[in-house]
C-alpha cells in the first residue's frame, strides 16, 4: 500500500468522492511509481480516470510527481512538489 501524502488542494476537486479504485499497480525502481485506477463521483456525474504517483522521497525539492488523466479528456493534470 503506497504511503499516505498531504496532495496540493488544486490536484483533487473538492467535491468529488472516490467511489471504487479498479486497480493498483506499484514499480519500484528510482523511487515508486504507483499507478490506481479509479472512479470518482462529485453527485452529477461519474468520471474514470487514472492517478499515477511518482515519489523520490530522498529529494527535498521536486520529490513527487501526480498526473491524473480522465478518459474522453485531453488534458493532463500535472504537479510536481
């Protein structure tokens, strides 16, 4: 199970709930990419999408890295702290 992070408020709208993660794989290498995917509902409407997680935990700047994707949609959430 992949740690657990305080996430930038922009990376998660506020109003939607996770409502199944269908899968989880996780690859260590030079730090550990976890990948869900995920369904998530804000009440009107249902998105599946997926979260990648890239963490170096050893940097003490730029040390995670999330991309979300939702199908159907072009753009890329992408925000490395």
């Amino acid at each position: 199970m992949p740690p657990s992070h305080s996430w930038p408020p922009e990376t998660v709208p506020a109003t939607s709930v996770a409502l199944n993660v269908t899968s989880v794989t996780g690859q260590v290498v030079a730090g550990t990419l976890n990948t869900f995917e995920v369904q998530l509902d804000n009440g009107s409407e249902q998105k599946r999408g997926t979260v990648k997680i890239w963490t170096q935990p050893w940097l003490k700047e730029n040390g995670t890295n999330i991309k979300i994707k939702f199908q159907g949609e072009d753009d890329e959430l992408d925000r490395t702290w």
